[in-house]
C-alpha cells in the first residue's frame, strides 16, 4: 500500500493536470463555440443580456420534433 504522503502527492498532480486541460477546453471553446440562438455567453450575461424566451420555447419544440 502507498505511504500516504505520495498518494496526496499524486493526487494534488493529477488535480493540477485537471485544472490546465480543463482551462485549455474552454478557452478553446470561447475561440470556437457556434452561435446558438437561445445561448447567451458569459460576457454578454454580465452585461444584463438575458435569453429571449421566444427563442429558448422554439429551440425545446424543435427538440421535441427530433
């Protein structure tokens, strides 16, 4: 069985390698995601931009017709 000192030690690693492919994934996505009609990004939700219902409503029958 390991010593406990290099299982936390190989755990904090791992957490860390995470952590850089997670922020590596959405950086990648705010390059590259496609424009949704009923998405609002980040930015544009600080700025007080909310979703149109309307176009929230259609996108779930257009779901449903799927």
């Amino acid at each position: 069985m390991a010593p406990l000192d290099q299982t936390r030690k190989a755990s904090q690693k791992a957490a860390s390698e995470d952590m850089g492919i997670a922020s590596r994934l959405l950086a990648w996505y705010d390059a590259h995601h496609r424009d949704l009609l009923w998405r609002v990004t980040p930015v544009a939700f600080a700025r007080g931009v909310r979703a149109d219902p309307y176009r929230v409503w259609l996108s779930e029958v257009m779901l449903q017709q799927t």
